[in-house]
C-alpha cells in the first residue's frame, strides 16, 4: 500500500507539470467558470495544468455510477469512462446522452473530473476502463505503469489561440518583447509556444512569459494588462473575447504549427487500461464504434450539444460551447492513421523536452489498431 500511495503521488505530481491546461471556463453571460486539458481550458486538456472550479459539478456528475464488471460479454460488462472539462469530453457528449437513455449497444458509466491526476488514480485502482486525457499525459501513463495504458484514439486536435488588442501581431516573430500570459508551466501551451519560438529562431528569452494557474487568471491578467497577450485553449478563447474589450484572435496556434512541422498538434487522446482491453475486446470494440458516431454528431447539430455540454458539467454555459465548439477541433481518429499522428507528435515533444512524454516514447504496444 505504501507503494502504491507512493507511485499515485509522483503521477500525480508529474501530471500537474504534463497536463495542457484544462482552465476554468468564464461564461460570457453569468461568469460562471469550469475547468477542464491537456489540454486544458475553460473547460482544456488543461488538458494539460489542471485547475479547480468555482462550481463544484454535481455527484451525477464526478462519480461514476455503481455497474457490475464481473462479466466478459460486450452486453454485460459496463464500461466505465473517465473524462476532463473541456474540448477533450464534447465527443462523449452524445454518447452519455444515449447511454442514459438506454438507446446505446453498450452499457456505460462515466465520470467527469477537473483533474488529470483524479483520472490516474482511478485507472491505477481499476475503478475506471478508459479515460480522455491530453496526448502527452498518455505517453508519461504509459512509461509509469509499464504499460498499463494503450491508447485508442485521438480525440481532439489543437485547440490554442493568441488573443490580443494589438491587431498588428500577424506572426510568431511578432511576439518578440511581449508580455505572454499562459495557463500553466510545463503544460502543453508552454511546450507548445516553446517549440514555435525555437522554430522561429527565438526562445524563451525573447519574450516575457507570465505564468498563470488557470485560465480565468490569464483573463484577469490581461484585464489588468490590455498590452499583454493571452495564450488560451478553446473555450477560454470565446470565454476571454466576451470579457476582453478590443481583444481578438491574432494567431490559430494549429495553423502555425502546421506551418513549421510536418505533423499534427494535438490535444487529447482516448486510452484503456491494458488489462480491461484484453478481458473485453468486444466491449472496447463496441466503445470505439459508438465514440465515433457520438464525435460525429457534434458537426451535425452543434447547439443540441452544446446544451448537452452544459448539462454534464464538461461547459458551464452552452452559449459560449455553442460558439467555441467549432473552434475545438472535436475528432475521431483511429488506427494506423492514429499511430502515425500521435507517434510523430510525441517526437516532437519528447525531442523539445524528454520529460514531456515521461522519460522515453513509448513503444508499439502503445497502439491499438484493432
């Protein structure tokens, strides 16, 4: 037991410097927040730091319901999924909705927590079969566990944005001498900002960065300092603009990574415990099928979703999910697509900094390609 608690509190404290921060979510309307990961976001991966929210979600809504395990069929085995605030649960949403209303093949619980680390402990303890977490967090789970963790798809890609009242920074060099604020050092908006500087032939150096626990720090940051520049996930971005007078998007950091690096930036990744997956292939199978029917309603009928996002906690205003939703970058993607994608990105984050990924990328068992 000693161990355990002991091998709970590295993850635990790694993941907070992993994680893309899942920051809390303002909305437009009340200024209400939640937080996502890794992100990481008003809602992120962070995805990526992890923040407490101002409103403590519903025990509907953080504890997964009682289901019995025992048995191996795909109808008689309830999976229980784990998921942050933020971008990286949207593609759930549908599929909650009609595991509720008993309209799904397979049978599901699902847990919904602010906190990457809550996640972990979840999976260590069996008490969670497949959880939503931002791309790195999943390689440093993996190297941790030894293995203990495949992933089987991508989730959501990038979801980071400039935001600034200085319409004239239409580039990365256009940064140099300014004030960035951003959720969270060591998360994947820093790592990610990182490797766009280096690419640019700048660093760290050439700006000032300012270092926030959350999102709703970052916007009153920049509500403090109107000369500074907001470094935000989706949906702090939309959350950010309704507050910010003047501010706008200056820079889709999905759109300047693609620009300097032949892979895809990413955000969140779904994985199973290993041992869940080799007792219940049929079952994960069944997830995977319906994961990617649920991802794709969200493009179909974006305003039932985001209602559907406000009432499990994963937003808290459907107003501002229904207008960020379009700009989180909700996916599905599987398979040997998935293993090239999410492979090439762990590169390059182990290659920026080793620690990123957990020490060493992890191997092809990582993988499932069904």
């Amino acid at each position: 037991m000693k161990k355990l608690l002991a091998l709970l509190l590295a993850l635990a404290m790694t993941l907070a410097l992993a994680a893309c921060g899942a920051p809390a979510e303002e909305s437009v309307d009340s200024g209400d927040t939640a937080t996502e990961d890794t992100a990481t976001d008003a809602g992120t991966e962070t995805d990526e730091g992890d923040a407490a929210t101002e409103e403590e979600a519903s025990p509907e809504e953080t504890e997964p319901e009682e289901a019995d395990t025992s048995s191996a069929g795909t109808d008689e085995v309830t999976v229980r999924i784990g998921s942050l605030m933020g971008p990286t649960s949207i593609g759930l949403a549908k599929l909650r909705s009609d595991s509720e209303a008993g309209r799904s093949e397979g049978s599901y619980a699902f847990t919904l927590e602010a906190d990457a680390s809550a996640l972990l402990t979840a999976v260590v303890n069996e008490e969670l079969d497949i959880a939503l977490i931002p791309a790195n967090a999943a390689s440093i789970w993996y190297n941790r566990l030894e293995g203990g963790v495949t992933c089987l798809d991508v989730n959501t890609l990038g979801v980071l944005y400039v935001i600034s009242a200085d319409d004239s920074i239409a580039s990365i060099e256009d940064l140099a001498g300014k004030t960035i604020y951003l959720p969270g050092q060591g998360t994947s908006p820093d790592y990610v900002l990182q490797y766009l500087l280096s690419r640019h032939d700048m660093s760290l150096e050439d700006v000032t960065v300012e270092y926030q626990s959350e999102a709703t720090e970052v916007i009153a940051a920049l509500t403090a300092d109107p000369e500074g520049v907001g470094l935000l996930p989706q949906p702090s971005v939309t959350a950010a603009l309704g507050q910010l007078e003047g501010f706008s998007v200056v820079l889709d950091l999905t759109a300047e990574w693609g620009a300097v690096c032949d892979t895809d930036l990413l955000t969140g990744v779904t994985v199973v415990r290993t041992a869940f997956l080799e007792e219940h292939p049929e079952a994960v199978a069944t997830f995977l099928a319906e994961h990617e029917a649920s991802t794709s309603y969200v493009s179909e009928d974006v305003a039932t979703v985001a209602q559907l996002v406000e009432d499990y906690g994963i937003m808290a205003s459907a107003a501002v999910a229904e207008q960020a939703i379009p700009s989180c970058n909700v996916t599905y993607i599987d398979g040997e697509e998935m293993r090239a994608m999410v492979s090439a990105y762990l590169q390059v984050l182990y290659d920026l900094d080793p620690a990123s990924v957990g020490g060493t990328l992890p191997g092809d068992d990582f993988y499932y390609l069904g």
